[in-house]
C-alpha cells in the first residue's frame, strides 16, 4: 500500500490559516503588554489551567511526536518507556518551581540565579552549556518542521522548515510570553485529542496481535527487555530530561511567571499528563512492519504511519496535531531564549545600564535574530532529530546537581559548580562521540555529581540565600 499524503496545495493551505490565526491571535495578546514583565513573563500572574497546558504543551514537541516513535522504531519497548521517563524532569521541578519563586520573586532568567548565587566564572559556563543546548532544540523543531511537511504532503523540506519558523517568530514577536503561553493552551487540547484517536485507530485497524506479530518476526531485539543499548538509553534519557528542565530558561520563565504557589501544582500535574504521550505515540512506530512501512530516515516514522492509518482527512488531522506541537515548543524557546540573551548577555556583559525600554526593544531583534540563525543552521539536515538532540544532552545533565544543590545547599561554590558543568559536559561528549548517544548524559551527570560532592566537601561557602531577592531586588530598582 502506498502512503497517504495531503495534497500540496491543502498543506499549504493549512499552514496559512493556521499561522495567520496564530500572528493575529498574538498581535490582539501583545496590545496588553506595557512594560518589560508582560512581554517576558505575562505580567507574572499566570494562573493555574494555562500554567499547566503551557508546561504540558512546551514538553509535548517535535521529541514526543517526532522523536518519541524514531527511539521505539530503533529501540523498542524501553526507546518508548524511556522516553516517557522525562515526564520526570516536569514532575521533580514542581518543588524546584516554589524554591526559586520564593528565592528570587523579582527575577528573570535562569542566568540571574547562576551569576548571583555563584559567580562569574561558573556563569560564563552555564550560559555556553545553554546556548548549545537552546540552538540544539532550536534546530530541532525548525528541521521537524520540515520533515512534517515532508513526510505529510511531499512539500520540499526547507518550505516546512522555513514556514514553521516564520510563524513562530511572528505571532512571539507581536505577543511575548502572554501570547505564547495562551497558544499553548488552544494546543494542549488539539494534541491530546489527535493523540489519543491515532492510537485507538492503530489497535482498532491493526491489532495488538498482528502488531507483536509482525515485530517478532522482523525485528525481534525491539520486544527483548535486557537489550543494552535500549536500557543505556532508558538511564541516560531521564538524566537528559531532568538536565533540560533544570537548566532551561524556558522553565525558569514559566517559574516566575506563575502565580504565587501555582508553580509546584502545575508542573505536578503537567508532569503526570505528560507521562503516557510518549508511550501512545512511541506505540504506534511498533505497527510500522504490518503496515509494510519502512522510512527513508527513521524520524520520519511517526507521521508516515499516522498518516496510513488514518487515510487523507486523518493525514490532514495529523499535520495540525504535529504543527501544534511544534509550535508550542518553538515558541516557547524563542522566548525563552531571547529573554537569557537580553537579560544576561545584553545587560549582564554590553551595556550594563539598559533601561527596560531598551530591554524590551532588543528583546524583540533577538527574537528576530534567532529565527535567522536558526534557519539557516537547519539548511544542511546532517543528521536525524534523535541524535542531534541527544548530542546537547551532554551539556545539559551537567547541570543538574549545580542548579539543586545552588537552590538547597548553601555549601557548594562557585569554582567547583563551574568545574562540574564544564568537566561534566566533556567527558559527556567523549562518551557520545566514543560510545553512543545514549550515554552522554549519563556520564555527564555523573562525574558532574562527583564534582559538585568533592567541593562541598572541600569548602564551606556558607551562601546567605537572602543575598539573591536582595540582587533582585536592586536590578528591578536599576531598571
């Protein structure tokens, strides 16, 4: 049988509605904003339901529907369970959430808590890690782009990319923070709903039987429990997870931009939905051999079988499903990554006296800028979706005992948080590079751990947490 695909002319079709909606749907968001904290954080007074559809939305990206069938294609049963495993990552920040809003009630990024709570060196460290990771993801989402348009509809991969992006940069432009987290909301509920029909549709046509069936006979490591490389990936892939909600902006935004005491509750609970997409969409990969469905790149498995599943008007169903999920992570990133760009290294490093007009106005050329770069890094598509993000998450897991320990112990410093993200990150790549991708975070969080574990040992910095609201405080006066 041959795959379905939406006809050209419809997928165009659907990419300008959408993205006009969403440009006009930011554009009336943006009239509300009217200072520096409506356009980076909503005015910090996010509430609980959008609180949760947009941390639930963010996580549900180009990985979980994209990458999240490519694993299961190439790793079987733990490829899918394993990635479901970074429901984790949302799920353990909920504390961190109210620690940090409690900490830092007037802060912006991330990097603000980086630099105050240990100092120049170690920051100059975290903001590389988060750049390679943040471009990373980036990249990612504008070459998924592409291969939606691609799989779906046979429209050239960079129109998809390029499409995707431009939408994205437009409607996060007009509407900051405000405008994306409403967007997430409207495609929280689009996600969930096409999730859960494409997978009623495969046990309904297909089978559990046949679908065993057909994956014993060809390729029967995928069912094998106790395959190495898949259980390397189960362990590397909740460290990677945990590492890129720790370190990430796009986290730490939504942290102070959320109601007083809504943050633990929605990332709660935004972890616990999260938790069986993976697993629903990873599923569905396992039904390629009955389906006589064998992809030219294997992340390109997810929208091919959803697509013969479900015929053209569901192929139609699954472009929207995917573009949502696209976009409300790639919104988010752009946001998140403009605010780090602008708060830390425009006003922490350029020019340290910028008012919060001059804040908001570059702001909005970084956001610009990101899209520029971004696509043009996502015009050679050097390698698939799952490896180019996993290569980021050896810089990512070295994060993580640095920022815990930062926010809970007062003892480790700062020498020995930059040493532990940088060494960390290293011997990270080295094991991607040497061994596989599914070991890089692993190795990176561990000797990061190791690390962090000798200079608390070693030292007794004795931070006085109050110093961090006080630094706030002061910056929100200067500004």
């Amino acid at each position: 049988m041959d795959i379905i695909q939406i006809p050209s002319v419809w997928a165009l079709a659907i990419l300008l509605v959408f993205g006009a909606l969403w440009v006009a749907f930011g554009w009336w968001l943006g009239k509300k904003n009217n200072s520096l904290d409506d356009f980076m954080l909503a005015g910090r007074n996010v509430g609980f339901a959008f609180a949760t559809a947009t941390a639930m939305a963010t996580w549900i990206t180009s990985n979980t529907t994209l990458v999240a069938p490519q694993l299961t294609y190439q790793f079987g049963i733990w490829g899918m369970v394993g990635y479901s495993m970074a429901a984790l990552g949302l799920i353990l920040f909920a504390p961190l959430a109210t620690r940090i809003k409690s900490l830092m009630p007037n802060g912006y990024t991330c990097g603000d808590f980086i630099r105050q709570r240990y100092g120049r060196f170690a920051w100059y460290v975290f903001l590389i890690v988060s750049m390679f990771y943040a471009f990373g993801w980036l990249v990612s989402l504008g070459m998924a782009g592409g291969i939606l348009l691609s799989a779906l509809s046979g429209i050239d991969y960079y129109i998809g990319m390029s499409a995707i992006l431009l939408i994205c940069v437009l409607y996060t432009l007009l509407g900051g923070l405000r405008a994306v987290i409403a967007t997430d909301f409207i495609q929280t509920i689009i996600i969930l709903l096409g999730v859960l029909w494409i997978a009623y549709v495969c046990l309904q046509d297909v089978g559990l039987e046949k679908i065993y069936s057909s994956v014993s006979h060809e390729s029967p490591e995928l069912l094998n429990l106790l395959f190495p490389a898949a259980i390397m990936f189960l362990f590397n892939n909740i460290f990677f997870g945990i590492g890129e909600i720790f370190h990430s902006n796009v986290w730490w935004s939504r942290a102070f931009a959320f109601k007083k005491d809504v943050g633990k509750k929605s990332f709660l609970l935004s972890g616990l939905l999260w938790f069986p997409i993976p697993i629903v969409t990873g599923f569905i990969a396992l039904s390629a051999p009955a389906l006589n469905i064998y992809p030219p790149t294997a992340d390109m498995i997810g929208p091919l079988v959803a697509a013969k599943l479900l015929g053209e008007i569901g192929a139609i169903f699954v472009f929207v499903v995917v573009f949502s999920a696209l976009a409300s992570s790639l919104d988010s990133l752009l946001a998140a990554t403009s605010d780090l760009l602008t708060k830390d290294i425009y006003k922490g490093l350029i020019n340290k006296k910028a008012s919060k007009q001059q804040l908001l106005r570059v702001s909005k050329i970084t956001i610009v800028s990101l899209g520029i770069v971004t696509w043009i890094l996502c015009l050679p598509r050097v390698t698939t979706l799952g490896e180019l993000l996993n290569f980021t998450g050896a810089f990512v897991a070295s994060t993580i005992w640095p920022i815990v320990f930062g926010l809970y112990q007062r003892r480790l410093n700062g020498l020995y948080a930059g040493l532990a993200m940088l060494i960390g990150t290293s011997l990270g790549l080295v094991g991607y590079f040497t061994i596989g991708f599914y070991v890089a975070a692993l190795i990176s969080c561990l000797f990061s751990l190791i690390i962090c574990l000798i200079g608390i040992w070693l030292k007794n910095a004795n931070f006085q947490w109050e110093n961090l609201n006080e630094s706030n405080k002061k910056q929100a006066g200067e500004m």
